[in-house]
C-alpha cells in the first residue's frame, strides 16, 4: 500500500479509501444495496490486511447505520484508534450547516462511530442558508476542541470552496485539507474549477464514485445488479448522458483487454495517473477490496491516459446543489453520495 499525507496535514492516508455507503440496514426510502454489520466487518478486516486505513462515512448514509456499523466493526476487529483514519461528514441533517447543527451532530456521529474525534470532518454541500463565517468558526471550535484532527468539503462550485478558505485564512480558522469532489472518466467538469483551485490550496483531492456507479467496470451500459436496478441516485447522476459516455466506456474495455485485467483496474489506475490522492471505492464484499487494491499495480502511460479522455464532452453539473432562484441542472439536487 501506498500513503501520503492528507493536505498540508501530517495525517497519514492510504492511497485508497474504502467508503460507508455500501455499509448499514436496509431503509425503504434509501439505497436497497447496502450491507449488514458482519458483512460490513469483513471488509474493513480484509482493507486493513491490505494496509488500507482511510474509511469515510456520512452522518446520512443508510440514516446514521453506516456510522454505526464501522464504529462496531472496529471495536470487534480490536483496532487501535491511531492506526484509522475516520473520515464523516455533515450538512443532510436539520440546520444544515449552522453551528447548531454542526454541534449537534458531530456529537452523534463520535457516538455512532464509537470514538472521541474523527480525524476528517467533511461539508457534505455548500450550505446557501448559513453564512460561511458561521460554519467556517463552528469547524474551527470542533478543531479546537479535539473533536476533529481536519476538515474537508464536497461536490460545490469551486467560487464557494476558495471564499470558505479565504475566509479561514483571513480570520484565523483551520483551513479545509480536502475535497471529495465528483470525478471520473465519465465525469471531468471539475478539472475546469475546482481542482485547480484544491491544488492552489495544497489540497488532496479524494473523489467519490470513480467508478461512474459500476459504468466503467463493465462494457454494456446496464446490468442485473441490485444496484443497477434499484439506484435512482445514479440513474439521476449518469442516464442521461449515455450516449456521449459510451465511447469512453468502450475505450475503458480496450485497455483493459491489451493490459489484461478488468476494466475497473484502469478506471482507478486513471485517477492515479492523474495524481489524484485517495479514490473512494465503495466495497460490497472482501474480494472488492482486493479487486480495488490489484488496481494500484495498473501504470498507464500517457498516450493511454489521452486516448481514454479524447472522447469526453461537457456535461451539466452533477453534484453542487443548486443556487437558490436558478432551475437546477441534471442531477445538482442528487443528495447522496
């Protein structure tokens, strides 16, 4: 396994993250793909054989029960606190993001994941209806106080993420360390914004769904997965633009036949390639994490990383909730990821 550090932070990531959306019950109203707490157990055993120790979550995800099944896995497996890097997020709560809220449930999610502090506390959106000042000094006050070791943000317009760090320069406040943005062959419009801005700040760049939700792992659009039939989030996120993302999906398959592995090996080898600190995959079995991890062994060249972007073309925004006023665009009010 390969580390490095989290921003300018000294925290210690692997190079892969595991993510918690896959872990917790069955809720009718959320995904129907998740798995139980044993389930859950044996694949953070099998990523920490591997030497992966980045797990992120969300005070959301299957409605608090990802937290709570990865606190409980961790308690069972005997984990030594130091040797995880917990990663959790707010703003999908009453209040958003109000210091109010972030007080509140920082304090729930410490309880569910059965810890003292998270060593990432992560914006789940930009808030439109809290001042910036307000969240940015709530943030500080959790860093403060111990409760968090960094911060992080996620799927927002690059203008918001750079005034949020503006305005914890000027004022004194912990910086945000990094940004789990919304990026993979099938998804690029934040290489026009927001990445540059992360790499102006020194900060790590750890995107969710670098596997499109399961498009870049197989040659055919659809599959009889539960996830496939049951995900609305993706089908939200990705339907849409099937037929300008199939060529690229094609492209995936022929370098994975001439390297000989699956297509997912290069869909995660791009994102490396493209020096991209920790992709966040989401594993519903133990197999996954070595699926994911085999992937780190891909090195594609550069003529490869070109011929796999040359077909992309813009896309609308997919991730950043919509301004207030303005008739969102495809897949901005897609809440969870």
């Amino acid at each position: 396994m390969e580390y490095t550090n989290l921003g300018t932070t000294d925290i210690q990531i692997s190079k892969l993250c595991i993510g918690g959306m896959s872990f917790g019950k069955v809720f009718p109203d959320f995904h129907q793909w998740v798995i139980d707490q044993p389930s859950t157990q044996a694949v953070l055993a099998r990523a920490l054989e591997l030497g992966v120790n980045f797990f992120d979550t969300a005070n959301i995800y299957a409605h608090g029960t990802s937290e709570e099944f990865i606190g409980q896995s961790l308690k069972n497996l005997g984990v030594k606190r130091e040797d995880v890097v917990l990663a959790s997020k707010v703003y999908f709560n009453e209040g958003h993001l109000s210091r109010e809220a972030i007080m509140r449930e920082i304090d729930s999610t410490l309880k569910r994941l059965q810890t003292d502090y998270l060593d990432l506390y992560i914006i789940h959106r930009f808030d439109y209806g809290t001042p910036m000042e307000e969240t940015m000094a709530a943030l500080d006050e959790l860093a403060r106080a111990g409760k968090v070791r960094a911060l992080g943000a996620s799927a927002m317009y690059g203008y918001q993420f750079h005034d949020m760090q503006v305005i914890a320069k000027e004022q004194g406040l912990t910086p945000f360390s990094s940004m789990q943005l919304h990026y993979n062959l099938l998804y690029r419009e934040d290489e026009r914004e927001m990445i540059p801005i992360c790499k102006e700040w020194n900060v790590s760049l750890t995107p969710y769904s670098p596997l499109a939700s399961g498009h870049l792992t197989r040659p055919t659009w659809n599959s009889e997965s539960v996830r496939s039939t049951t995900d609305g989030t993706m089908r939200n996120k990705y339907d849409h633009d099937e037929a300008i993302d199939m060529p690229i999906v094609a492209r995936v398959h022929e370098i994975a036949e001439k390297h000989g592995v699956p297509m997912a090996d290069i869909a995660l080898a791009w994102h490396w390639a493209k020096g991209i600190d920790a992709p966040i995959v989401g594993c519903s079995k133990p197999s996954r994490v070595d699926d994911a991890v085999r992937a780190m062994d891909v090195k594609l060249t550069a003529d490869e990383v070109a011929y796999l972007e040359e077909p992309y073309r813009p896309h609308e925004l997919v991730g950043p909730k919509a301004r207030p006023g303005e008739k969102p665009l495809a897949g901005t009010n897609s809440n969870l990821k």
